[in-house]
C-alpha cells in the first residue's frame, strides 16, 4: 500500500468538519444586522458601534464587535 497524501488530508478535512463545534446560540448582534451592516458601511469605526450599541442597552466588548464585523460585514 502507498502513501497517498491527497487522500490523507482529505480524510483528515473529513474528520475535522465531524469534530467541530456549531454555535449553540445567535450572537446578540445578530439582532441588529442590518443597521450594522450599514452604519459601518457608512463609516463608523468599531468603536463607534459599540457606543451606538451601548445606547440601544446592548453591552458588548470591543473585541466582540469587531469579531462580529469582521465576520458579518
């Protein structure tokens, strides 16, 4: 029997997709998506979002927002 490297990683990708996790729950920005997507589209820093989202009650970490941006915007 070779050593087939295509089919290794390719088993491996397989066992990878089986082993990690879903996320449980949305995010609670999820909520806001849209005004978001578009304050941020409008030039508002990452910062400013997490100010704009203070105002509305919704208190999150920086690093969140940013997360949440780099990932949904």
């Amino acid at each position: 029997m070779t050593f087939n490297a295509n089919t290794e990683v390719a088993l491996l990708k397989a066992q990878t997709k089986l082993r990690t996790r879903k996320r449980r729950k949305s995010s609670k920005l999820d909520k806001y998506r849209t005004h978001l997507c578009k304050l941020y589209e409008a030039g508002a820093s990452k910062a400013e979002l997490q100010r704009w989202l203070a105002m509305r009650g919704v208190n999150v970490e920086w690093t969140t927002v940013k997360r949440w941006v780099d990932k949904n915007a």
